[in-house]
C-alpha cells in the first residue's frame, strides 16, 4: 500500500463473501445488482487505464535521468576550472605583495633593534654614572642620596643579567657590590660610633646621617638591618640588665613593678629621641619590648631558680598577675608583627577558654555562680585570640607553679575541715517540707572555689600544672563525698541479716524498732540531693578540665572513679531509706505469722498488721518524695528497691503462717489484695497531687503481689482429688521447686503422709524439663535460698531467746 485508502478492496485482509454481503445485506438489496455490477466494471476500466498511464511513463524516465547526470558532471568540471583560476590568481597577488613589502620588514627588524640598542645604551650610562655617583657619595656619606640612587642603580642592574659574560658588565655589577658591602660596613660604623656597645653613656644620638642610613639598610643586605636593630636594642637595654642585676634588690619577685615601670619610661623616651630616626616599618618600639620580655623571662628564671625556697604563694601570684597585667597592656599597644622572627611559639597560641564549668549548673546554687561567673569570663572571650604576646614572659613562672597547687591542697584541706566542723556546730538540716532535701551549702562553696582555681591555674599555665591541680580536685571530692556526706549518714542500730541482744529483747517485748527521725530521714534525703548534684557537677567539672589543658594532655583528665564514688553514696542512702522503712514493718508481718488462722471465724475488715504497716509507710514515704522532689528519679529508685525487698519478705512470713482455714486464707487474701492497692499507691501516697507510678515499679508490685494471692488461691483449693490440687497448683504458681510445694501443703496443715504422697503425685506431674539439661530445675531449687537463710536466722534466734 502506497497511499493511505478508505477503500475496502485495498485493505489487506480484504475477503470477497464478506464484501459481497455489506453489499446485498438482503434479498430486496439484490434488485440493485446491475447497477452494483456496472459501477465495479467502470472502477475496473479506470484502474486499468492508470495503470496504463504509469507503465508508459515509465519507459522514458531511465533516459531522462542519464541526460540529467551528464550535465551535472559538465556543470562540475566548469566550477573546478574557475577554483582553479583564482588559486593561481591568489599565488601571484601573494608574491607581489612580498616582493613590495620586503624592504619594509627589514626597516622593522632595524628599528627594533636600534630601539633596544639605544634603551641598553641608556641603562649603561646610568649604571655607569650611578656607580660613580654612588662611590663618591658613599664617601660624603650622603646617605639620602645614596638611599633613591642605590635602589634605581639595583633595579637598572637587573636588565644586565643576561650580559654577564661581557667582561665590561660584570665589573660594574663587582663595583655595586662592592659599595653595596662598603655602604653595609660604614653604616654600622657610624652607628657604633653614634651608640657605643661598651658602657652604658651615649655619646651620639639621632642624626639625619643615621635617618638616611636606615633607609639605605633598606635596600642593603637584610642582615644590615638585622645587625642595626641588634646592637640598637642591645644598648637601649644595657641599663637594665646593670639596674635589675640577680643580687640587686629590685631584681626580686616583689619589686617585679619597677622592671615593668623602668621599659614603660624607656619607651616613651626612645619615641621622643629616636621615633623618627628609625623606619615605621621597622617597629623598632615593639622590638625593644619584645627584646626586653625575653631578657626579663630569663633573668627571672634564673634568679627564681637560685632563690626557689624565697618564693611564697602570695608573692608568685603577685608577680604573675602584674606580669599578665603587663602582656595585656603590650597586646593594646603593639600588633606582634615582629614575634615571627623571635623564638616565643607558644605566644602565638591561644590559652583555652576560661568559662566556668558551673555554667549550666540547675539550682539556686548555681544561678548565684552563673551570676557570679557572667561578669567576669564574657569580657576575656574575645580577648583569647587576640593576645599574642601571652606568656613571652610569664611562661618562666611554670616551673614554680608547684608552689602554688601546693597552696591550694592546703586550702582545700582547711576548707573540707572547716566543712566538717560546720555540721558538727550547726548540726543536721531542720526538717522542712519547703526546703527539706535540698544542696548542702558546704557543696556549693567547695565548687565555688574549684571554680576559681581553675580559671586562675588555667590563666597561669595549661599544661602539667593543671593535671595537677585536677589530681588536687580527685582528693578532695572522695574527701567530701567520705568526710561530709557518708560520714554524716545516720547510722543503724543493726545491721541487715545481723541480730543483737537489743533487738531481739525488743521483739520479744513487742516493742517496735527503733526508726529514723524526721530529722534524720530529712538528713539521708539531703546527702542524696547533695550527692547527685555532685555528680552532675562533677561530669561538668571534667569537660571543663579537658577544653582547658593542653589537647596532648586531655586523656590524662579522668574523674570517673570520683563520679561512681558519690553513685555509691547516693546508692547507700537509698538504701539506708530502704532498710528504715523495711525494719519499721517487720513487728507488723512477725505478728501476722503469729496469728491463729486456723481459728478464724468470719471475715472482717482487713487485719491490725495491714494497718500498721500502711501506717508506717504513710509516715516515712510523703517525707521521702517531698525531700527527693529535686530528684524525682532516685524516688522512684526508693519505690523500686523498698518493692524488691519487702514483697518476698511478706511472702516469706505468708508461708509461716501455718495452718490456715479456709476462712482464714480468705482474709489473708483481703489483707494481701489491701496491701497491693496501697503498695501500687506508694509514690503518690499522701500527695494532694495523684501522679501515674512508674511502670517499671507497677510491673514488681503486680508481678509480686499476684504471686502471694496465688499463694492463697491454692491453699484455699481442696486437697481432694490430689491430682487436680496439683494440677491446679503448678498452673496457679508455675513453680517446679518442691520446698514451694511442701510450704503449701504445710500452710493447709496436711498429715506427713498426705504430703509424701502429694509430694510423689507433685514430682510426677511436672512438666519436663525443655532440651538442654536441667538448668531450670536447679535454678528453681536454688531460688528459696534466702528464705533458707531465714530459717536459719529465726532457728538461731529462738536458741538465743531460750538461753536468754
């Protein structure tokens, strides 16, 4: 298909039935066939006469196209002939043109060179003159002349460089530097001349000679200059290494004002007499007293090296803060452009910031030190890049700072038993609901002067020094947290698991034990505050440590074992609040195992021992939250362990009570799901505000408490039919060990031959152990072994009790 067609006849499935049929759709269609017939023949006639068309056509079209091929090639070769003409045109136009500008190129060649040939000429008459006018006027000595003439006739010298093999230019190149080095000595002659270096009177003084000098040293050899400055300074500075002599009296720490006093004097007349002698560019003043730092730093260090006994605290703080005081003012003064070309690196670096470590310390404490510390550190933050002169002379006063971390242990050492002796005057806190459990004011003064150690030492030195006053700081924190705070804890009139005769007449008279005060549980809760503020200080105070010392000396800095001491002291607190509490309920569940359950007869409300220790818990816990408000999360800790450690107590003393009626365990099962709502209740207990207790402390209670009502859930079953009691046992409790189970059949008051035989049922009917070995069973035998040692203890004290 050439062209696109609507036509049915020219598509290429086309099928003849189907195209009749469109034609004739019905019979009555067919009437039309003739006239159908004859329109197809017509179509057939004028098909055949186009083809007819076509095929002649065709027949000329071969001819055609040679004929048209033959002149295309003609009409090429014309166009080639043409290109051709006019390349050879071009060829000859070129060669006329050279031909006419061939003189006129070599008149441009000539020209060139004549015009360099003349500049060369003209450079070497000036380098001949100026070599000439320079030697006669380096023999006037006309140095203002010599300092423009000097620098022109170098820089015209330069063009010479490449004419050195001429014998002619290198001897002139000789002279310059000949009068370059005869300049060079003569100078430094008129200078020793005008400044002798030997003895101490100046003869000479500023000249216009010596002005135009310093600017022929300018273009001279550096070490001209160099030389120059040297001597000057030397000089300038002869006075006051005679004045300050190492047996002089002024030289010692004390009179540190007078060296200070005499270059501050020296300065100010050298720029009256010799300002505008010198170049600007020179800096001679910041030379001078750049010169005299480093004499002054070893002048110093030598005579605190000879007389190292003579040097106190109080005088070595002195010399240094007058020392600071001076580098400060050389750093307002002065750019210290010229510290490059001395030998103070560390000059250059900047000391470390000199922020206080208690900046982000929360609490009434440390707002005041936030306060305190805010208008004395903002001003030195952008003071530290900016001087460089810090340490050109105090850097010498390192090496001594012994001396100084020496004082600060004694310090602290007075300032921890002026801590101890406070509270043994002042006593305990008083208890108050408002201010109870709150920071010691002995730790907010300790921290207040480490504070101030530190940015001081950090000022004086950033290396050796402060690893040792950090070592200074481990001491006396374990001092603190042994000396103020765990030395103060109260102490227990008995140890936990130990039993004395006190406690075992005061049992047996049924009195109770003897508890805390209020004041002493408003003490415990205030080392605890104290401690945890420590901590977090603490942690604080090692960062602090570590952006203030030397970056090769950070790892040194390690106040771990001083942070898990007070965890240790905030973990024994808890603990003593544990106990106190714990030791106040334990007449009330010895008296519950007591108790006759056997002869119960109803069930009431819950029983005496519930009330006394809901009691106990209500007096001790509302006075624990309200002084560990600041620290909620050693609160719950309290929750937590006192939970850990009383639940298995009561299931303990539950299993002494032995035998029990069914009525009786059903008010063991009051009493039991009493002491559960209480205990879920005790963070909030007695709070005005209800808070949600934590779920890691609902989650003991619930899965403790459940497990003593279980207890009673299977003592209350009966014993008959054996097999479903056990059954219904090892679903209730999920417990393998048989001590459990021989407890229970006790608590019911079975005959010993009831339980052989269900302690036989019992082994049979439990689950196997998984694959692996036994490890389960063992576990679960082994896991009564406190209440095993309870039993021991109890045996014990009744042995005692008899003989008593």
């Amino acid at each position: 298909q050439v062209f696109p067609s609507q036509d049915p006849l020219d598509r290429a499935d086309f099928n003849a039935v189907e195209y009749i049929n469109a034609l004739f759709p019905t019979e009555q269609s067919l009437a039309n066939i003739d006239e159908v017939v004859n329109k197809i023949r017509l179509k057939i006639r004028r098909l055949d006469d186009n083809i007819r068309t076509v095929v002649r056509g065709q027949t000329n079209v071969g001819q055609d196209g040679r004929q048209a091929l033959e002149e295309a090639q003609k009409a090429i070769q014309q166009l080639f002939g043409k290109i051709k003409d006019i390349k050879d045109k071009a060829e000859k136009s070129e060669q006329m043109v050279k031909e006419i500008t061939r003189d006129i190129k070599q008149l441009d060649h000539a020209k060139r060179h004549l015009t360099t040939s003349i500049t060369t000429l003209n450079h070497l008459h000036m380098l001949a003159g100026g070599v000439d006018s320079l030697e006669a006027m380096t023999r006037r000595r006309q140095y203002g002349e010599v300092a423009n003439l000097l620098q022109g006739v170098v820089n015209v010298l330069e063009h010479f460089n490449k004419y050195m093999g001429i014998p002619q230019i290198r001897q002139l190149s000789e002279r310059v530097k000949a009068a370059q080095n005869e300049l060079g000595q003569q100078i430094l002659a008129d200078f020793e001349e005008a400044f002798p270096s030997q003895g101490t009177k100046r003869t000479g003084g500023p000249s216009n000679v010596l002005r135009d000098a310093c600017l022929v040293a300018n273009v001279l050899d550096p070490r001209i200059k160099q030389e120059i400055i040297k001597k000057f300074i030397k000089q300038h500075l002869s006075e006051y290494l005679v004045l300050f002599q190492e047996n002089q009296d002024v030289a010692w720490l004390d009179k540190i004002d007078r060296r200070y006093a005499w270059i501050k004097r020296q300065l100010v007349d050298y720029e009256e007499k010799y300002g505008r002698m010198f170049p600007a560019e020179w800096c001679m003043t910041e030379r001078i007293a750049v010169e005299f730092c480093h004499v002054t730093r070893a002048e110093l260090s030598k005579i605190m090296r000879t007389r190292a006994k003579e040097i106190e605290v109080k005088l070595l703080l002195f010399a240094i803060q007058r020392t600071t005081n001076f580098e400060g003012l050389l750093a307002k003064r002065f750019s210290g452009c010229t510290l490059a070309d001395g030998t103070v690196k560390k000059a250059e670096v900047p000391p470390p910031s000199t922020n206080p470590f208690l900046e982000d310390e929360t609490g009434a404490e440390a707002d005041e030190i936030v306060m305190e510390k805010s208008d004395t550190d903002k001003p030195k933050k952008p003071k530290v890049p900016d001087n460089p002169f810090h340490g050109i002379v105090s850097k010498c006063f390192e090496p001594h700072l012994y001396v100084y971390i020496e004082s600060q242990d004694k310090n602290l050492g007075e300032l921890i038993d002026r801590f101890v002796a406070d509270f043994k005057a002042q006593g305990p806190p008083k208890p108050n609901v408002d201010e109870g459990g709150a920071v010691l004011p002995s730790c907010a003064d300790l921290f207040v002067y480490y504070k101030k150690c530190m940015v001081q030492c950090s000022q004086l030195s950033t290396g050796e020094p402060m690893i040792a006053l950090t070592t200074i700081f481990q001491k006396y924190l374990r001092e603190y947290a042994w000396k103020i705070l765990s030395g103060n804890l109260p102490k227990t009139t008995s140890s936990s698991g130990g039993l004395t005769i006190t406690s075992l007449l005061k049992e047996k008279e049924g009195s109770e034990v003897a508890k805390f005060t209020l004041e002493e549980l408003c003490l415990i809760c205030s080392i605890l505050s104290t401690a945890e503020y420590c901590l977090a200080t603490t942690q604080q105070l090692e960062e602090k440590l570590k952006e203030k010392v030397d970056t090769s000396l950070m790892e040194r800095i390690n106040l771990t074992g001083e942070m898990d001491t007070f965890s240790v002291v905030i973990s024994n607190s808890i603990q003593l609040l544990v106990q106190d509490l714990d030791a106040a309920c334990d007449p009330a569940l010895t008296a519950m195992s007591k108790m006759q359950w056997q002869n119960v007869e109803h069930v009431g409300d819950q029983s005496p021992y519930v009330t006394s220790v809901i009691l106990h818990i209500k007096q001790n816990v509302p006075v624990i939250r309200d002084n560990l408000a600041s620290t909620r999360k050693y609160f719950t800790q309290f929750c937590i362990k006192f939970a850990n450690s009383f639940i298995p107590k009561f299931i303990n003393h539950l299993f002494k009570c032995k035998p029990i009626s069914m009525v009786g365990a059903e008010q063991l099962l009051l009493d039991t799901h009493s002491l559960k709502m209480v205990l879920l209740d005790l963070p909030s207990i007695g709070s005005q505000v209800v808070r949600k207790a934590p779920a890691s402390y609902t989650k003991i209670v619930v899965k403790g408490m459940t497990r003593a009502e279980m207890i009673l859930k299977v003592v209350m079953a009966p014993h008959e039919p054996p097999v479903v009691f056990v059954d219904n046992y090892i679903k209730l409790l999920a417990d393998c060990s048989t001590d459990t189970f021989q407890k229970i059949l006790d608590m019911k008051g079975l005959k010993r031959s009831e339980q052989s035989s269900m302690l036989d049922l019992f082994r049979l009917r439990l689950p196997a152990p998984p694959p692996g070995g036994d490890s389960t069973g063992s576990l679960s035998l082994s896991a009564p072994t406190p209440e095993q040692e309870s039993s021991r203890i109890r045996k014990l004290e009744k042995l005692i009790k008899k003989r008593l």
